[in-house]
C-alpha cells in the first residue's frame, strides 16, 4: 500500500462517508515532504497526521459541498478520531487543539 492509499483509508476509516480526492491527497504529502508512492510504513504518525488534517478540514454541516457531514453524527466522528488517535498513540486534545477544528454551517455561502 502506497502512502498516497493509505492516507485515503485512514480518512475514510475515520469518518466512514468522507473520500478525499486525490489532489487533496497529493498537496497534503506534498506539503509534508512525503512520497505519496512509497511504501506506508505500519502506524506512520506523519501519515496520520495528514489523514487527520484531511478529516478536521472537510467537516461542515451538510453533504452538498463534498465534505463530511456532521449534522447528524459529528460526535460519532469525535468519537472515532479519538480512537485513531489512541491507535496511534497520540493526545487527542493535542492534536485537535493543534488542528483548529470548526463547523462550516453553510458551505454554500462559501461560494
């Protein structure tokens, strides 16, 4: 499994709806100085890390915008990024807190 693989299944294995796009993907890698084909390596914190960044940035309220929809089950979500990060030995306070998670409540006015 490539690095680029791995980080689309730890998004989608943290909120279960959400399916990053492949450019998403490659920016974030990118950006962290990481080849998105080399072989991931088992519990990659880096990796994590982007995956995590991917998931906290795609939150908003409604599915209309491609992001992960949190209007119905936003602590469920919680709940399983705190489980990830446990899997991965990190503070989950730490992380979020270092992430700066938010709601867009209306994605569409973005526009």
């Amino acid at each position: 499994m490539t690095n680029s693989t791995a980080v689309k299944s730890l998004c989608t294995a943290m909120a279960s709806a959400f399916y990053p796009d492949d450019t998403s993907v490659n920016i974030s890698l990118i950006n962290a100085e990481i080849d998105g084909n080399a072989e991931y390596k088992p519990r990659d914190i880096e990796i994590f890390r982007i995956s995590l960044s991917l998931v906290i940035g795609y939150i908003e309220s409604s599915r209309s915008e491609g992001g992960i929809s949190v209007s119905v089950r936003e602590k469920d979500i919680i709940n399983s990024i705190r489980y990830h990060c446990g899997i991965y030995g990190l503070n989950y306070a730490d992380e979020i807190d270092s992430l700066g998670l938010s709601t867009i409540e209306n994605g569409s006015e973005l526009w």
